[in-house]
C-alpha cells in the first residue's frame, strides 16, 4: 500500500505520529525544504480531452474552464481544478515560518508531504507553555497546511501539544476554532494571516486558562460515561449493529485510558478530571483509533474525522466548566 506521506522531517523526540526523518535544531528553512520533501512546485497544464476516438486516433479538445495541476520533480498529476483556483507552493508554507524562527522565536519540529503532494504542513513551536497541576505541561504550537486538490483551505491553526504523551488539540474557545482560513479562490497572503494570527495566539492565556478550569473540575463516574457517550456514540436512527460495535470498541478504549492506562492519566491534572477526560479522547485520537496506517491517523487527526472527534471533546469538556 502507497504511503500517504511522501516524505517528512522533524527535529528533537520523535513527534507522536512517529513518522519521519530527524534533522539537528536551528536548520535553516533550505535544508527544511529539501529534507521535508518540499522542494518542488505545482506546475498548471490546460485540460485536454479526446473525442471520436477510433483506436488510438481522435480529436483533441481543450476544456478551457479546468486546469490540471502536476509536480515539477515527477511530472505526477495532483488534481483537476478551476481556472479560479489558487495555488500555494510547498516551499511557501516553509517561508511562512521564515521570520517566526529567525527574529520571534518560532522553531520548526516537523514538516511534510501528504498524499503524494496533494496536502502538505509545517509545525512549529511558538515558545509558549503552561504548566498545570502535577507538572503537566502543554507547549503551544502552529500548524500551517493547505492542499492543492480542494480538500483543505490553507489553515493556520494554533494548536496545542500535552508534552507527557504528545496529545495535540486546536485552540478554540466559545466552539470556534482559532484558525485562519484562507480559500484557494483568494491569494495567500501571509503576511495578513500573520496579522490575524496575532490575535489568536495572544489568547494562549485565556485558553490555558480554561485548560486549568478543567484539570480542577471533579467528574462523577455517570459524567464521564454520559462524556464518552456524546462524544464518540453513534445518535444516528439509521445506525447498524456493524457500525455501533466499532464506536462501543472507541468508547471502551476512551474510558480505559481514562480510568488509568492512559499516558498521563495518573497525573493531579487529569486523574478524575474533566482535562483527563479530554485528553483520553485526545490521545484515542491521535495514538490508538484504528486506520490503515499512522500517515491515514495523522492526516485524520489534524484535518479529518478525527480532528472533528476531537474539537467535539473539547466542547463537551468545556459544558462540564460552563
């Protein structure tokens, strides 16, 4: 089976994906760019179809609404997309980061290539953390990440990770996200999300401070199941033996990591709390929900079913608070 990833690279513990190649600290963004697979470019081609094809002979077409995007490197189709579509270069994602690592202390931890290029990110951290009870510290992160087939807007997203067992979780606060979205129908301009992302990374505090609220929130064991309950059970009328037992398996899972086998669970943080709960979730997510590889959990984790689990654990979490 063909990796998701088609490349990546990271610096210091291996990140809790477990993917990729190490790079020593303070890599400038070239060697980045080279290590982490990003050193090519989507290159644009005109749609082209045959018609009244008899053998190998026909009528060749342009369809002048479409294009077609391809790497440079390996000349490999990436999609088909309209003409009003937008492309952000890998190598633009890394030059995000430019001036964040060299002047305001920003430090690049991974970066990569998803589906044979048609997604790829870059990590880094900001410098900020918290500790909370029992010595659980929570480092602040961004994540920019775009995709060149109409799956995914380029996205800068402030997002955490719990050091003891490198659970990750976006910021939100009030259930919205802190994200910057930037549709592929609008220019990438980085230095306006840079900006808007000012914003959103100044409330690091007011969301640590939530955070805190939940590791002193005491759960009663009915709140945990009716916390599990909501956020990985099936509700749908239409929901089939095959489909319920997958979701009783994540939930068995959830408690079991919350009652004490999770990494961290027996931290004052998180044993009997609401941030334990939320980080039994987090980590099912992100090390334990099932895919047919850990490249299909991570893509999963940060932009797909999983990230939408989690972000749904966040939000029940914080009703515990309200």
């Amino acid at each position: 089976m063909a990796h998701l990833i088609e490349q990546m690279a990271y610096v210091g513990a291996t990140p809790w994906h477990g993917l990729g190649n190490q790079l020593t600290q303070q890599q400038p963004i070239e060697v980045w760019q080279r290590d982490a697979g990003m050193d090519w470019e989507i290159l644009e081609s005109p749609v082209h179809f045959k018609s009244d094809a008899i053998g190998h002979l026909g009528t060749i077409h342009s369809y002048p609404e479409q294009k077609v995007l391809y790497r440079s490197d390996s000349k490999a189709p990436l999609s088909v997309v309209s003409q009003r579509y937008h492309t952000v270069q890998p190598r633009e994602v890394l030059e995000f980061y430019r001036d964040l690592t060299e002047v305001s202390g920003y430090e690049l931890e991974t970066a990569g290539v998803l589906k044979g290029g048609r997604k790829f990110w870059a990590l880094a951290r900001t410098g900020q953390g918290t500790p909370l009870k029992g010595n659980d510290q929570v480092n602040g992160y961004l994540l920019l990440a775009t995709s060149c087939d109409g799956t995914l807007a380029t996205t800068a997203t402030p997002t955490t990770v719990r050091v003891v067992c490198n659970n990750t979780l976006t910021i939100a606060l009030d259930g919205t996200s802190r994200a910057i979205k930037v549709p592929h129908s609008t220019r990438f301009d980085l230095q306006l999300v840079k900006k808007q992302l000012g914003i959103a990374v100044s409330q690091w505090d007011e969301f640590m401070y939530r955070m805190r609220t939940l590791a002193e929130r005491k759960v009663k064991s009915k709140e945990a199941l009716s916390f599990i309950t909501t956020v990985l059970g099936d509700s749908s009328p239409t929901s089939q033996q095959s489909k319920a037992v997958p979701n009783i398996r994540a939930m068995q899972k959830v408690e079991s990591l919350y009652q004490g086998h999770g990494r961290g669970s027996q931290l004052d943080s998180a044993r009997g709390t609401a941030w334990g709960l939320l980080n039994a979730v987090t980590e099912f997510v992100d090390h334990e929900r099932r895919a047919r590889s850990n490249e299909y959990r991570m893509d999963s984790a940060w932009f797909g079913q999983g990230a939408q689990i989690k972000q749904r654990a966040l939000d029940a979490a914080l009703r515990l608070v309200a």
